[in-house]
C-alpha cells in the first residue's frame, strides 16, 4: 500500500498544500504512516496512517479526495 504514495506536493481538499516527505513504518504496530510537511505557517511536520491520506472525504461538491498529487518528486 506504501507503493501508492509518492512524494511531491499535494492539494489536501480543504485548500491548504502539503508536502510528502515519504513513509514510514510505526515500530510497534508496522502500520505505514505518510510523513509530510504543511506548505504554510510554521512548516509542521505530520503523520498519517497511509489508509486515511488516501481515503475519500465526503464535500458538499460530492466526494474527493483527501489529498490529490500536484507535483510528483
């Protein structure tokens, strides 16, 4: 499943760019986590179970995305 991320840059559906880092692994469960940086602000850094980032939101538009690729690395 970590195969399905790529890193570059991603539009999150709430309107704000974020950049994956890459994936990585949690030591004691080895679920795949998606380490990225938010392109605003100070710059955090974040993770998220590679299941939720690719899972579909629900919007008043319909369904989309959670985040959609911009710019692969």
């Amino acid at each position: 499943m970590q195969s399905k991320i790529r890193r570059g840059i991603y539009w999150h559906y709430k309107g704000k760019r974020y950049e994956v880092l890459d994936v990585a692994r949690h030591s004691e469960s080895e679920e795949w986590l998606v380490v990225y940086r938010a392109l605003y602000g100070d710059y955090g850094l974040w993770v998220r179970p590679v299941t939720l980032f690719l899972e579909p939101v629900a919007t008043p538009e319909g369904e989309a995305p959670r985040f959609a690729l911009e710019k692969a690395f």
